[in-house]
C-alpha cells in the first residue's frame, strides 16, 4: 500500500486573518462612521464585508485600500 505524502494546502480564495480589518480598523483607514461605511456597501459605493464568523465580518485590506486609492484626491 503506497501512502500519499503530499499535504493538502488551504483554499487559494481565503485570505490571511492578518489580511482582513474589523470595523474599527476601517474606520480608521477610511474616516468614515459605521452607518456611512453600511449605507455605501448597500448602494454598492464600498467593498462588501466578508463573514468571519456567525457574528463576526471585516473587510479584506486590498479591497479597502483599492478602494481608498480609487477616490478623488482633495486639495489642501
């Protein structure tokens, strides 16, 4: 009987926990209050959270930094 000594590696579509920001930390980055993040996710203006847990979501780091690149920069 031959054993088959390869290790199954983790899904390439998750991310690394490292990778993914809670509220708080989107808050920072973004400088935008919860009910602003919430409403621009529903009309699709701001990168949707993913689930973490049954009770828990965050947002994927790339995902808000493209999308903090992507805004109109304002002059000082």
């Amino acid at each position: 009987m031959q054993l088959n000594s390869t290790v199954p590696s983790a899904p390439q579509n998750e991310a690394d926990p490292a990778d993914t920001l809670r509220l708080p930390k989107v808050r920072e980055r973004t400088g935008l209050g919860r009910s602003t993040i919430y409403r621009l996710m529903g009309q699709g203006l701001f990168p949707c959270a993913v689930q973490l847990a049954p009770r828990a979501i965050g947002w994927h780091k790339a995902d808000i930094d493209a999308w903090l690149a992507s805004r109109p920069k304002t002059p000082h």
